[in-house]
C-alpha cells in the first residue's frame, strides 16, 4: 500500500542522508534519474528537513541535488548519444512497433527536438517521468554536450530548489510536498504507460 511504501521509503531515504549528507544527498538523485519509481518528491524534501534542523547547509543541499540530477541525466544522455540516431533508425524499421516509431517519425522529432530543445529540456526536468526521458531524444539526435549540461541545469535547479525550500520551509510537515506531488506525478506516470500502450496498438510501420 502507498502508505507502507511512503514509510519504508522515507525511512531509508532519511538514514541515507544523515549517514553520508551532501554525497547521499547526490546519490539519491543521480539514482532517482535511472530508476523514476525512487522520488524527488521525497528525497529533496526530506534533505531540505534535514537542513532546517540544523544538520545540513541548505545551499549545500540544493547544490548536491543538482549536480546528482545532472549526473544521472548525462548517463542516459551518453548511453543515447551511443545509441545514435542511425542505429534507432534501424531498429525502428525492423521493430518500430516497440518504439512506436518509424524512421520517418525519427526524421520528424529530430527536426522538432533542433527546434525546441532550448526549452523542451529544462521545461522536461519540470515534469514527472519525463525528467529521465528527456536525456535520450537529447543524446540521440546529438545536442550539444555544453548545452545540454546548462538546460539540464537549469530544469534540474528549479525542481530541486522547489522541493528543497519546501521541506525546509514546512520542517517535520514536509510530507505535505509529496501528498499533493504524489498523485499528479503517478497520474502523469499512468498517463504515459496507457499512451504508449495506445502506440504500441494502433502503429503502423511507416506512417
């Protein structure tokens, strides 16, 4: 239940903390990037707490949970700038259906994403599971490397300081941030598995 879950999870997520500070804080961001299901809505609160009562700088807080956003980004930046947009092309005209795109749909987003990439990656840090995906069409269509650490950057120091400030403003009460951020970022989360499940139904190679 999300009760017991919301528990166990704040509990280890506060020993981690205290235990190892600034560099637990990172971790724990750098990990909420690879795995969504561990949440920033916890863990900035929980160590803009920590700082209200004295046992952490809360520039310091803020600071450390940047730089794990960034750093978890850039893994998924790397592995996709890797991947690049060649090899996805390939795949997508032999398995497109699971990507739920075609090559012609590739062309299309690169095109979209050279456009808009000044405002869709700092905008994408705003926004609950999109925050890890918005590295990927990043690294494959080959943004540069400075830019996207400074966007990165910038969406990453905007959420973290909100949730920071939150639970450092809101002290022993900061699991008010995840009460009303909780359902909006499992809806978001429910919303993009049933559009991808819509995709994966209805595509048509070539489109």
């Amino acid at each position: 239940c999300r009760p017991c879950r919301g528990l166990w999870m704040t509990d280890w997520i506060t020993q981690l903390i205290e235990s190892m500070g600034y560099a637990g804080i990172a971790l724990l961001m750098f990990l909420e990037n690879l795995f969504p299901p561990l949440p920033s809505e916890v863990i900035m609160p929980m160590s803009g707490f920590v700082a209200g009562k004295g046992k952490l700088n809360i520039v310091g807080v803020l600071l450390a949970g940047g730089l794990g956003t960034v750093c978890g980004a850039l893994f998924w930046y790397g592995i996709a700038r890797w991947l690049g947009e060649a090899r996805l092309k390939r795949w997508a005209d032999r398995h497109g259906r699971w990507i739920t795109l075609s090559p012609t749909d590739i062309e299309r987003l690169d095109g979209w994403f050279d456009r808009h990439n000044r405002w869709a990656v700092p905008a994408g840090h705003l926004v609950p599971g999109i925050r890890t995906l918005i590295s990927i069409p990043a690294g494959i269509f080959e943004m540069r490397l400075a830019s996207f650490v400074l966007l990165t950057a910038l969406g990453a120091g905007a959420w973290t300081t909100l949730l920071g400030i939150a639970g450092f403003v809101l002290g022993a009460r900061f699991d008010e941030v995840d009460r009303y951020l909780g359902p909006a970022s499992t809806g978001i989360m429910i919303a993009i598995t049933v559009w991808y499940v819509y995709r994966v139904a209805t595509f048509r190679h070539g489109k």
